[in-house]
C-alpha cells in the first residue's frame, strides 16, 4: 500500500515537471519562430508568458512588449491563444525617428 502511494507522488511530481519543460520548450520555440510579417499563434496560455518573463500583474487582454533576441515581439491574448508579433515599421514611423 505505501509503495503505491509513493509511486502514485512520484507520477504527479514527474507530469509536473514535464509539462513545465513543456511549456517552457514551447515559449522558447514561439519567440524564436516569430518574425516582422510572421505572427505566431501558440496554444500555451497568455498567463505562462507573463510567468516565464516574470512581469507583474498584467491586465486582462494587455498587449506586453518586450525584446527577445533583437526583436521587439508584441504578445497579447486572442480568446484563448496567445499571439506573437512584431510590428512593422511604417514610412511615416521611420522618417521621425
């Protein structure tokens, strides 16, 4: 009986496990994938992005913007996906830089 209960402890803490380096694999994948004309849509909710970038209280539908690897990615929730972009740079942005 105690060996079944510590097997049964060992399954749930190692799913856990998995699933956060799941998750994280699929965070790194996304922002990598991302490029200007090239949104990404990803199945891991909005909320483990905040998580993995460790950003406070963000407010439902937010948009955060952040840079990854030189590019300045958008993340923002569409019902239940997360959606990454970046966002085009305009004529009219550039000539008043």
């Amino acid at each position: 009986m105690l060996e079944t209960i510590a097997v049964f402890f060992l399954v749930i803490i190692s799913w856990i496990n998995w699933s956060r380096y799941y998750v994280q694999k699929q965070i790194r994948k996304s922002l990598s994938e991302v490029e200007v004309g090239k949104p990404v849509r990803s199945l891991v909710q909005f909320k483990h992005y905040v998580r993995y970038f460790k950003l406070l209280k963000p407010k439902e539908g937010e948009v955060i913007i952040f840079e990854y690897l030189d590019k300045e990615i958008h993340i923002g929730q569409d019902d239940k996906e997360t959606v990454l972009y970046i966002k085009e740079n305009t004529e009219e942005e550039t000539k008043e830089d």
